[in-house]
C-alpha cells in the first residue's frame, strides 16, 4: 500500500524527451513510488550533495542511453544443442572462438542480467549477420553499463559487460556507455546500492507486472561524487569480482560436464 505524502503540483512535472512537441514537452507523474519519501529524499541526498551529476550527464558519455532491440534468435528454444555462440563454454569445456567470422554471436536477455554480474551461460545467440545490422543500436562494448528496465523481479539490475566477445541485449536493456571505465564500474556498483536501487524504482511507470523504467527517467538518477582514489578501488575490486565469478562459473560447468562421459 503507498504512504500518503503531500507534493506539490508542480514537484509532479518531468520535462521529457520530445523533439518539436510542445503540448506533450512534460507531463505529470503520478505514480505512488515516484512521491514515497523513501525514494523521493533518496534523490534528494544524492542531489544535495557537492559534485553530484545525474547519469544521463552528456559531458561523460560516449552515446546516448538507449535500449537494445527484439533479437532474430539463431538457435531454438526447445533444443539447447543448437546454442553455439562465441566466446561461450563448449560440451569439451572449450572457450568458443571465431575463426571464420561467421560464429553466432551472444544475445543476452533479462534473465542474464544478475545483481551486480552477468549470466552468460543464461544467453541466447543471433547470427553475425543480425549483430552487423544491428550493431548501433543493440551491440555492447566492454565496460558498458546494463540495466534491466522491464518487469516485476527483474527490473533494476544492474551488471557491467566485462567480455571481449561480441554481444547484443534485447530491449528489455538498457545500455550506458561512460568514456571513463572506473567511471562506469563504480556508477554500476552504485546503481546496485540501496540509494541507487530506490532512485531506479522512483521512476518505475506501470502495473500489474507490466513495469518499466525508460532511458530518459535512468538518465535523471544522481550519483554521489567521489575521490578519483575511491573511485579506482571500488572498480578494481568489482571487476575483479566478476573474474572471480565467471572462473567460478566456468570451472563449474566443466565439472558437470564431465557426467555426460559418464
């Protein structure tokens, strides 16, 4: 049940993002979260603090936020043994490689999207023709910041791509790519934390597990400012998180593997 706060008529207007449009350049946001003072104050002391700068900030961004698209799968659902993408882990424990140019690529949908990290044993693939076509839109670099932005359970987190091989994202991501790499390790990092996590559900829109968060509300989440020092640890430490997580995860599957020699 919400809780009952008092704003006023002007705190419930959001400038939005829409090009020769005056009748629709703001709206009013009337969604319970977005006035709970939970997350409401969350913002606000995030904001009020010295050197703050919101996430869409264009001045550290490499490309606006954008959402990735519906892929063309390459393998079928109903047969695991057609999923063969590069840089995944064989039935002989191998690294997948590209050596023709013509290997599937990784898709990554919202169920690859963990807390803090990234399942790709959880990915899907799509040809190398689909992730030429789309690679502008959908393609991922290393480093870049993704985010869950639809659905009840999933929505709000928030991993970093910490791969060399080629990937896309479905549109339930939503991808922000910093020009500075501690940058993005440590706004990540931030995203997931309880400051973090309450600005995302602010901008929640929907119901009835039909939630969204849209790039233009995630470009509006402030971000607390910190020693370059401070910054560089928190983004060492969490990249070295994930080496740890994927050679866990890698030496796993290698071991259940072996069963299937059984």
């Amino acid at each position: 049940m919400a809780l009952l706060n008092k704003r006023s008529f002007k705190s419930a207007i959001l400038n939005l993002k829409i090009e020769d449009d005056i009748v629709f350049s703001e709206n009013h946001i009337f969604e319970p979260e977005y006035h709970q003072a939970v997350y409401y104050e969350a913002e606000e002391e995030i904001k009020k603090k010295p050197g703050s700068f919101q996430l869409g900030d264009p001045k550290r961004l490499k490309r606006e936020i954008k959402r990735g698209a519906q892929p063309i799968y390459a393998d079928k659902d109903d047969d695991p043994s057609s999923l063969y993408f590069e840089g995944m882990i064989n039935d002989s424990g191998e690294i997948v490689e590209d050596e023709d140019g013509n290997t599937n690529v990784c898709a990554l949908k919202s169920i690859c999207i963990r807390q803090g990290y990234i399942d790709i044993f959880t990915a899907r693939s799509v040809s190398r023709e689909y992730y030429q076509k789309y690679i502008k839109r959908s393609a991922v670099q290393k480093n870049d910041i993704l985010i869950n932005s639809t659905g009840d359970g999933t929505i709000g987190r928030v991993a970093v791509y910490n791969y060399d091989f080629p990937a896309v994202v479905d549109g339930h991501i939503t991808i922000v790519r910093y020009k500075d790499t501690d940058l993005a390790w440590y706004v990540a990092a931030f995203l997931a934390s309880v400051n973090g996590q309450r600005q995302i559900y602010r901008y929640i829109n929907g119901s009835s597990g039909q939630v969204e968060i849209y790039p233009q509300d995630l470009e509006r989440i402030w971000i607390p400012k910190i020693s370059d020092k401070k910054m560089k640890q928190i983004s060492s430490s969490y990249q070295q998180a994930t080496k740890e997580y994927d050679n866990f995860r890698a030496n796993l599957n290698r071991a259940l593997m072996l069963a299937n020699n059984v």
